[in-house]
C-alpha cells in the first residue's frame, strides 16, 4: 500500500450538484511539481480508500487545493463530498504525473485543453510563474456540460490575474477559452470540434498547431483524450514524457 498521511480539511466549497473542491493541509515533505497528481481518500470500514487526484494548486502553495466530481454512488466520492472543514483526509506522499513543465521541449504558445475537473491541473499550472517564463501566450480551454460547471474556471483565472506572484503575467499571457456543449452560452461546443473547424484559432487569431511553435496539454475524459490526441499527431506533433519531452502530453481526469 502506498504512504499516507493524515491531513487536515480547511475549506469546502459546492460549485453545482456534481463539482466540488477543497483545500488541505500541506505537509512540509510533501514537494510536488504543478501539474502532478497524488493519491487521496478517506478511511472506510477501517481500510484507506483512495484515487488519484490531480493537485489544483501551484508547487509554491502553502496549502492543497483539489476539484473533485461526486459520483452518485461512487465509492469515494458519495463520501467524499460530505467532507467538512476540520475533518481528516488520507494523502499520498508521493506526486507524479505527465502534465508538467518537464515534458515539454520548449515553444512560444501553451494550450492547455480541459474537460470537467481536467480543469484541476491546469489551476496549479496557471499559477505557476515558471508557466509564463517559459511560454509567451498560454490558453486554457475548459468545456462543460453547463455554463455554472465552468465557474471554478473563471474563479481560477481571476485569481491567477490578481495573484500577487503571477498576476502581471497571467493577465498579459493568460487566455481563458471556456465553452459549454449542452447549456447555451457565450461560446459553444465541444474543444474537437472548435480545433477541427478552426473556430479556436480565429478566435485568437492565430496559425493551427504547428510543432515548431506549440505545446499542448490534454486532461478529460478517455474519450477525449484519444480524440485530442488524434488531431495533435494530424498536425505532426509528438507526444511527451518525464523521459522523454515533447511536443504535447496527456493524462486521464479522475472520473470516479
Ligand atoms: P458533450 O456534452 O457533447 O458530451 P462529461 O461531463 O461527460 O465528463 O463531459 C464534459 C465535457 O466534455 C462535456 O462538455 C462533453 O461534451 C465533453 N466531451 C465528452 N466527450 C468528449 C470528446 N470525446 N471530445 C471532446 N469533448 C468531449
């Protein structure tokens, strides 16, 4: 079984009836890069139960902050989502995961691509200063089902534009790219489909991935994931690794 250490609710906040997100305890050993994921759960029947979560915070970060969906009987998160301020979580001590700064080589854009809580390793990697050291314009894109599932996302790219450390470059580098598929909005349908018809690069006026110029990383659904991968290798760009950086990365949201 893997370590585990007892850590500490400090804040629960609701977004709809399926999303929710929560802050803990940050144990001093605990170092993580942005954009990792770590195991985290609960005791139940005596036994830890846990699944792997992708860390919403930035490396810096004196607390952890996770976005988690609440599957209708879902072994963790129908108990999960009942979690309150004081109440004592189980984390991993170890953090791992693709969807770092690491595994890609360098280039000029940033696009990082987003379905559901996907969302949560792009809100460590949005904050991060090394983010906009490293890439002249970063997108993010977030679809939802529904306009109020997008919420944690327009909350997160405030705060990156108000944020003391990375504030002044989130606001000049920092693109937010939301879009719902089954609640009418201001922008509509799915990411494939806004890539596949080039509605996402007029939008921001720019040429379609090019690997000599962008980077990508894809968090979601598997379904997703495969689709978006497809259309990353039709414009020749090369999937990455810790071992071996590249052009675009990618890494399964937890879905239950
Ligand atoms: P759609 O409403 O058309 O299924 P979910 O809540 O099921 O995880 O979906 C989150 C978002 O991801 C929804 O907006 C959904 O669109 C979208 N989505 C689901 N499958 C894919 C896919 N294969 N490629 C791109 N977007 C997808």
């Amino acid at each position: 079984m893997a370590a585990v250490t007892e850590q500490t609710v400090l804040s629960v906040r609701h977004y709809t009836d399926r999303l929710f997100a929560f802050r803990v305890t940050r144990p001093q050993s605990f170092r993580f890069r942005s954009g990792e994921f770590v195991m985290l759960g609960l005791e139940v029947d005596g036994k830890p139960l846990l699944r792997a979560y992708s860390v919403a915070s930035p490396a810096w970060d004196e607390e952890l902050e996770f976005f988690s969906i609440k599957v209708p009987g879902g072994p963790l998160t129908s108990r999960l989502q009942h979690i309150q301020v004081g109440d004592r979580i189980l984390l991993g001590t170890k953090s791992v995961g693709t969807l770092v700064l690491d595994a890609l080589v360098p280039g000029e854009r940033l696009y990082l691509l987003s379905t559901g809580t996907g969302i949560a390793p792009f809100a460590a990697v949005v904050r991060d200063p090394e983010t906009y050291e490293r890439f002249s314009k970063v997108i993010l894109t977030h679809t939802c089902r529904e306009a109020a599932e997008l919420d944690y996302g327009h909350e997160l790219v405030a705060a990156a534009r108000a944020d003391v450390l990375v504030g002044e470059m989130a606001s000049k580098q920092l693109i937010h790219y939301p879009t719902t598929t089954r609640e009418p909005s201001e922008r509509m349908g799915r990411i494939t489909t806004l890539i596949e018809s080039g509605e996402l690069f007029n939008e921001l006026g720019v040429a379609p991935f090019d690997p000599a110029r962008d980077r990508v990383m894809i968090c979601g659904s598997m379904e997703m994931l495969a689709d978006l991968k497809a259309l990353c290798e039709k414009a020749g760009l090369e999937e990455g690794s810790n071992a071996r950086p590249a052009h675009y990365v990618v890494e399964k949201a937890f879905v239950g």
